[in-house]
C-alpha cells in the first residue's frame, strides 16, 4: 500500500510541473466535445420533446464546463417536473431523470382548465381530467394541502371526492361521488373525516345527503 500511495504522489507532483509549465496560448488550442445528448427519462411524447427543445436553445456547450444554473433554472421552471436529478456522462452526454408531478385534482380559473400538480404548480389543460375531484372557489394552496394530508392519514380516500369547495373562511366543503356534502371545520378535519365515513357507512344515514361538522362535538344531519 504505501508504495502505491509514493507511486500516485510522484504522479500528481509531475502532472502539477508539467501543467505549471504550460502557458495560455497552449489551454486556448484544447477544444472539449460539445454535449451531443441529451436523455430525459420519466416524461414521455409530447412532453418530453418540449423539455428537449429547450434544453437545446440554453447551449449549454461541453460537459465540462456545464452551466448548471441554466440548467435548473429551466427544469424547475417546468410544471410537470416534481423532482429531478442529472448525471453527466463523459465526454459528451448528461442524462436527466425525473420524476413527474402527480395530477390532484381540477381546477377552473380565469375561464381556463388547470390541474394541481402535488408540485403545487397548474398546469393548463384542454379538457378536465374526470378521474380527478374538482376544486371550487379562491382555495388557498396551503389549505389545500394541509387538507389532502388529513385525507391520507384518515380513512377517506381521495377517489371517493367528487367536488372540493373552498371558502374565504379557511374551510373546506367536501361532495362526494354519491352526492353527499360534508361541512368540514377549519380544525381536527382527521377526525371529522373519519367520522363522516363511519355515518356514510351505516344504514342509519343513507338518506342523509348533508352532514354538517361545523360544529365541535355536534352533527348536523340534512335529508334533503
């Protein structure tokens, strides 16, 4: 070991010699291979030529000399992207994998058609998605989230959600696929989600088409 390690010391003190000899006239003659490809892994059709054709215009030269501020400036300006990571690979090549935004739901502003991204982005659409709830009102994103949270830790899922109703108050209006309406509070929506399901569920309630949970410690039932 320590004659390999004398070997590599005496190699790196004649490259720093040699190189310390060489003037800028001698530098300015290398030329690096410029990047010839570009693979992106993660989108597909469409949406992966777009990222493509934009990578393209940044020129973003050799590999060795990559400007990466360009480059994620024009990843995480992409809507669909939620994460990503970049490998370069030598000479001349970078790949990019990423990993796609997840749809939650529709949303409508402006007289356009968006879907949220789990990125917290919109993306515009043609058409809604109709696997998707819809998302009614000023929401704010924050509640939003905070919301779909309380979804995943309760026993509501949220393929059961028809329409999300989002008021000036902070609070959340839920309709489910079978027409219900759930009045959340702005608290403990864990536990009332939880609850809400449980009186779905029974028999008792299967006429009821308005479950009002407003209240701490009180449930207002609706037939209507």
């Amino acid at each position: 070991m320590q004659l390999r390690l004398s070997k590599k010391i005496l190699l790196y003190i004649f490259l720093i010699i040699f190189l310390s000899t060489l003037n800028n006239k001698f530098f300015s003659k290398i030329k690096f291979k410029t990047i010839d490809k570009i693979t992106i892994k993660g989108l597909e059709g469409e949406e992966k030529q777009d990222l493509l054709n934009n990578l393209e215009l940044l020129n973003l030269k050799n590999i060795f000399f990559l400007n990466k501020y360009k480059l994620i400036k024009n990843l995480e300006a992409n809507d669909l992207i939620e994460n990503y990571t970049v490998f370069k690979k030598y000479p001349s090549s970078i790949e990019i994998r990423i990993h796609k935004t997840k749809f939650l739901a529709n949303v409508f502003k402006d007289g356009k058609s968006f879907v949220l991204g789990s990125n917290g982005k919109l993306i515009q659409i043609n058409e809604k998605n109709n696997n998707l709830p819809n998302i009614f009102g000023d929401y704010n994103k924050d509640s939003f989230f905070n919301l779909l949270k309380s979804i995943k830790k309760s026993n509501f899922e949220l393929f059961e959600i028809k329409n999300l109703y989002f008021f000036k108050s902070g609070r959340w209006d839920i309709e489910t696929n079978d027409n219900m309406i759930i009045k959340l509070p702005k608290k403990n929506l864990e536990d009332s989600l939880n609850l809400s399901l449980d009186l779905i569920s029974s028999d008792k309630f299967k006429n009821v088409k308005i479950l009002d949970l407003r209240q701490d410690k009180q449930v207002i039932l609706n037939g209507k």
